[in-house]
C-alpha cells in the first residue's frame, strides 16, 4: 500500500492492527505479521505486527503459518504467525484459526480502504468549495491560489506544492505564482519553459498525471530551471485548471525517498482543480467585467465631456471674448480682466481635452493587461542571457490607472535592463505590489551597480517617483543589489 492508502491513523491502520492482535491471542502464536501489497508494485509492502517489539519476520520458520489475505476472490496480502510459546501453550498456531481470521479480515481491510476513500474524496470535495468561495467573496486571487496549494499539500500528503500559470500569452512558459514548502519564497516569480517535459505535456493535455520520476525529461532542452526546482523530488502529482486550454497547473511533490502518490487520489485532486478553475474563471470574467463597465464609463464621461462641457465653456469663452473686445476702448482695464478670464477658461478646455485622451487611452483593454505587460517586459529583456528572473506580482494591479501603470512599466523595464547590463548577476527578482501604495522592488545576486549607473541612470526613476510624492532607494553592495521604487496610489 502507497502512503495515501494506509497512513497513520487511518480506519485501515486500526483495523490492521486490530487483526494482528486478534491473530496472535486466538492461534497461540508468539507473534502476528500482517503484510499488504501494493497492487501497483511501485511502493514497499505495507506491515503490521503484533506485539509491536517482535519485529517483521523475513522468512518462514520451522513453528511459522502462513496463509493468504483475500478480497472477492483476490489475493491483497498474507498473515503470518511465528513460533512457539512456552509450555503449556500450543505447540504451533492453529491454522483452522488462522484461515479463519484472513478470511474475515479480506473484506474488513476492504471496507475500510472504501471508507477511508470516501472520507478522502469529501475531503478534497470540501477544500474545492472552499477555494472556491474564497476566490468568489474577492479574496485576492494570489492569496487563494496559495490557500490552494497549501490544502493540495495537505490532502495529497506532499512536501511541496506548486501553482503555475502562463502571465505574458506565452503558453510556452508557466510562471509559478504560489508555491507551498521548502525554499518556496525563492521559487514564487520563477518562469518555466515547457518545451520537452513533461510538465508541458500534462499542461497542454489538461489531464491529471502521476508520474514517478522528475517532471523534465533528463536532457530535455530547456529542461534545467525544472530539474533545478525538482532537484530532490521524484513522485508528482500533476492537476491542469480546466480543460481544454487550462489556467495552470497544480504540481505536488514527494522527495524520491517515500512512496509514489496513489492512484485513488487522481480523481478527487482533478474534481477539486475543476472546482478551482471554474471559481478562477467566473472570477476572471466577472473582473473583465468590471474592466468593460469602467471603460464604459469612461467612454460615457469623455463624450460628454467633449460634447456638452467643452461646448458650453467654449460657447461662454467665444461670447467674454466678444465682450472684452467691444470694451477695449471704453475700459481697456475691463477688458484686459475679461481676457484673462478667457485665456483661463481655454486653459480649462485644454485640460479637459487632456482628461478626455487619458480616459479613452484607458479603456484600451491592452492599458489593463498590467501582469501579461510585466511578464512580457521581463521577458523580452532576460531571454537569452545567463539569468534566471523571477517575476512576483502581489495586489490587483490590473486596476491601477492608465498613467500609473504607464510609469510603473518604464521603471521595471529601467531596472531589469540595468540589471541585465551592468550587474553580472545569476538570480533576480522582481515583486510588483498594489496594497495600499504601489511599489516595485528588484533584486539581484550581482556585482552591483557602477557608480556612474546610481548616479545617472537612476535620476529618471527617481524623478518618476517624487512627481507622485514616492522615492527611490537603492542598496548596493558587492554581492547584492536592491532597487525599491514606492509611491502612493490614488484615494
């Protein structure tokens, strides 16, 4: 039996242990052994033995008795009974007794795998419904999908769990955005290729998969940031989000030391990513949604705005103008005063005109795709050097206005450039947050930054952060660097 069928605690743990006991007291053996395979063949026979400190016999003795454990009429392990007990006792177990308790406890091990099966499903069933409505009260989506990976490692018995999603269109690349075990700060932002795994294969397919070994193929091409995130691990766990073109993929992982996940749990773990990815969607709609009816909005204001207030202030300025004009030689005072007033009201004009574009450039729904922006950003300027970036993205950024995130893509893309340039780094990240200021904070493992950089190439972000009240920090040492560009957000 696999970790999941038979783990400390379970119905089928007591009832084993229960059966040895019983085994060992009626037939007069010194000991009982009960042994259950695995009917995959890929994990250690599961034993129990009663009383605890006699040990697990490695084969028959002259006094032992073994007879076999069977379940509707297949075999799914043995009962052995070892040695004499002191005089009076019987000299050998009695087997009639012996083939007495195996056929009884055959369906006793049975039922109980059921139930403890159907105890496992609810299980799954229910931490679907709650991820679920988490994500549909509007919970954070990053927060959920943590809260997700953290209850997959949980039922699925996993030392890590991992969610990774495509951010920039780029169905070739998943980038991991929660992550649950060991290391899993350094993880999170880390993107992925796909090409010539077998993560990438169960992801396009959008079908659950067990697999044995690491997700990468050995040599695959690409296949290095896997085997570096996998090093250690061996059995997975893979649950696509939805079908046919999935969110994301689920991965959960075993170090290579336990035993493989069980078939059984492929079923409940797939209902639950349905649930996921259905909530994720419904959520993900309702949000573009939103966007649609802001942009509206906007659309609604700007036109009205062109249309009704700009004619009106223009009508009134043309009809100043006129009176001032017609003034000029009774009260040239008055009329000097009038054409001030108007030259303020064309500068009213001219920054409504200058409200209406921002409103119309923001219900661009490309101005809004703020995570798919960031992604590509670091992308296209990290692709082909010897750098592994990381991307994490905190905070609904997707609903920061057009001009703020307009700023915010110049400053990421300044940084991750410097960095690319001048830093000589082997690991960077970037953290996006969008929680009460907007802030954007970017590390690298480097040499640091040359002081002509600090002190030139940095004076524009900086200029970026104080015309919104914000700053701009930079830590700089000789084997560290850190960027951390903050402003306040709108009220």
């Amino acid at each position: 039996m696999t970790d999941d069928a038979a783990r400390p605690g379970s119905r089928v743990d007591e009832l084993l242990a229960e059966i040895v006991r019983v085994a060992a007291r009626h037939t007069g053996a010194t000991s009982a052994t009960l042994r259950l395979h695995d009917p995959r063949g890929t994990a250690p026979d599961h034993s129990v033995t009663a009383p605890p400190g006699a040990g697990t016999p490695d084969g028959p003795g002259d006094d032992d008795l073994e007879v076999p454990v069977r379940a509707h009429g297949t075999g799914i392990g043995t009962l052995r009974l070892r040695g004499r007990r002191p005089a009076p006792a019987p000299p050998r177990p009695d087997r009639a007794l012996a083939e007495a308790v195996a056929s009884v406890a055959g369906p006793a091990i049975e039922h109980a795998r059921r139930l403890d099966h159907a105890e496992r499903c609810l299980a799954w069933s229910r931490a679907g419904t709650e991820i679920a409505t988490a994500l549909l009260s509007g919970t954070a989506s990053d927060d959920v999908l943590r809260a997700a990976a953290a209850r997959v490692a949980e039922l699925a018995e996993a030392d890590a769990v991992g969610v990774l999603v495509p951010l920039s269109g780029d169905e070739d690349t998943l980038t991991v955005t929660a992550a649950i075990g060991p290391g899993a700060e350094d993880v999170e932002g880390v993107r992925i290729p796909l090409a010539g795994s077998r993560l990438g294969a169960a992801h396009r397919s959008g079908v659950p998969r067990l697999l044995d070994e690491a997700i990468a193929r050995p040599g695959a091409p690409k296949g290095g940031v896997i085997g570096e995130l996998a090093g250690g691990y061996g059995p997975t766990l893979l649950l696509p989000l939805g079908r046919p073109t999935p969110l994301g993929t689920l991965v959960a992982l075993r170090t290579r030391d336990r035993a493989p996940f069980d078939p059984a749990v492929l079923e409940p773990a797939a209902a639950f990513a349905t649930h996921a990815a259905v909530a994720l969607e419904l959520v993900r709609s309702q949000q573009r949604e939103r966007r649609l009816q802001v942009q509206g909005d906007r659309d609604r204001i700007a036109r009205d705005l062109h249309d009704h207030v700009v004619q009106r202030i223009f009508a009134t300025a043309l009809a100043l103008d006129r009176i001032g004009r017609s003034l000029e030689e009774a009260a040239p005072e008055v009329a000097g005063r009038i054409g001030a007033r108007v030259d303020e009201l064309d500068g009213t004009i001219a920054r409504i005109r200058t409200a209406i574009f921002q409103l119309q450039s923001a219900a661009d729904p490309s101005a809004t795709a703020v995570r798919s922006r960031l992604a590509e950003v670091v992308r296209s300027i990290t692709d082909g050097e010897p750098l592994r970036p990381a991307l994490r993205i905190r905070g609904e950024v997707d609903d920061l206005p057009a001009d703020v995130v307009g700023d915010l893509i110049a400053v990421v893309r300044e940084l991750v450039t410097n960095v690319v340039r001048h830093a000589g780094a082997t690991r960077m990240t970037v953290t996006v947050t969008a929680e009460g200021g907007l802030s954007a904070v970017v590390t690298d493992d480097g040499r640091g930054l040359p002081e002509v950089v600090v002190r030139s190439g940095l004076v524009n972000l900086a200029d970026r952060a104080e015309r919104r009240g914000g700053r701009l920090t930079v830590s700089s040492g000789p084997s560290a660097t850190q960027i951390e560009w903050t402003v306040p957000l709108p009220g």
